[in-house]
C-alpha cells in the first residue's frame, strides 16, 4: 500500500491479512487468488493428529490462505468427500479420522501445493 502521493510505503494492521496478488485485504480480494490457489505460495500441510482426543484420530489442515467464510466451505466439501465430520477451529481444518491421502489428492486437484506433514 503506498501514500496518496505514492512516496513510500505505508503499512497498516488494519484489514488483517492482505492477497498477495491484489493487495487488498482476504475479504475483499478482487483477483480470487485466496479462494482458487494457495496465491502466497504457502504449502498448505495435511497432518495426522489424536493429541488431546483420546485416542481418537482427526486430519489437520494448515496453511491454506483463505477468509474464515472460504474455510468453511472447503471444509465442508472435504467433509462430504470423506464421508466423515469436521470443524474449522482457529485457521485449521479437523476432519475426523485419517483421509490424508484423499484430502491432500482433492487439494492439489483444487491447485492447492498440498503436502503430508507428519508420520
């Protein structure tokens, strides 16, 4: 973002996170690159997690850089695909049991530069 006189830069925490392509913040994107593609470049990890569940295991998507609102729509369709439940909590995506290899295939069909992360 630059000054009016478009001098030097100015930053602001303002609008939160920013597109990389467009500039503008991820709920005002203009391009769509936060709802088509990891546009930052960010590899979005699948991970395997039952810390804290006993013993009972969920799938973990990090890294994806989209709105909350766009999260939430994923997960739903990933959600259907695994014929599984899930909920979005903090930026991350929970899908309950192990679908590491149907998400991260689902993902990298949606462009997304989706990895397993984990053991």
């Amino acid at each position: 973002m630059r000054n009016s006189d478009n001098s030097s830069p100015v930053y602001s925490t303002q609008g939160g996170q920013l597109c990389p392509k467009c500039g503008n913040p991820i709920n005002q994107c203009t391009c769509k690159a936060s709802k088509t593609g990891s546009g930052s470049g960010e590899r979005v990890r699948v991970s395997r997690e039952t810390k804290g569940r006993k013993g009972k295991g969920v799938t973990l998507i990090t890294g994806l850089p989209m709105h909350p609102d766009g999260l939430k729509d994923l997960a739903k369709e990933l959600k259907q695909k695994c014929g599984s439940g899930g909920t979005v909590k903090k930026g991350t995506i929970e899908i309950q049991g192990d679908h590491r290899d149907v998400i991260v295939k689902e993902l990298q069909d949606k462009g997304y530069a989706a990895k397993k992360s984990g053991g």
